[in-house]
C-alpha cells in the first residue's frame, strides 16, 4: 500500500532575457551587376479554333426512337421472365 501523497513543492523557473535585436544591414548597392540577357520575342500562336466533327451516320440513326425504347421495355420483360422463372 502506498503511503499519503508528500506535499507539493514550489518550483521556479528562469526565464532567461532576450538579446538586443540587431541593427539592419545598409542597403547593398547593385552597381557591378551584369544585365539581363534580353528574350527573343515568341511568335504567338493563335489556339486551334474547335470545329464541328464530321457526320458520320450510323445504322443506328435511322431508327426510330419509339423503336428503340420498344426493344428495351422487352428486353427488360424478358429478363424479368427469366428472374421470375429461376426463383420459383
């Protein structure tokens, strides 16, 4: 078993101070420095401008659209036919 807890002690600590910021260096003259090497013009090019693609027709294209909506009503009965007779 353990014994009652000592009491706390009162620590301290030290802050130790701040050094005197330093001063700021004299601006540095730029008066032996080379040019800069001058860039040649770029041609511009202008952007490719987007046009239309070609048509091309498709069998496909030629159907009509009641058609097609059609054919997927029964296909869809089909599988559910199919969905229907494998869960019985």
């Amino acid at each position: 078993m353990l014994g009652p807890n000592p009491p706390a002690k009162n620590e301290t600590a030290r802050i130790a101070t701040l050094p005197e910021p330093r001063k700021a260096a004299p601006a540095v003259k730029m008066a032996k420095t080379q040019p800069l090497i001058p860039v040649p013009p770029s041609a511009v090019a202008e952007p490719a401008r987007p046009t239309a693609p070609s048509e091309i027709s498709s069998p496909l294209d030629f159907v009509p659209l009641p058609v097609c909506w059609g054919a997927l009503g029964l296909s869809a009965l089909i599988c559910l036919t199919q969905l229907w007779t494998y869960f019985t």
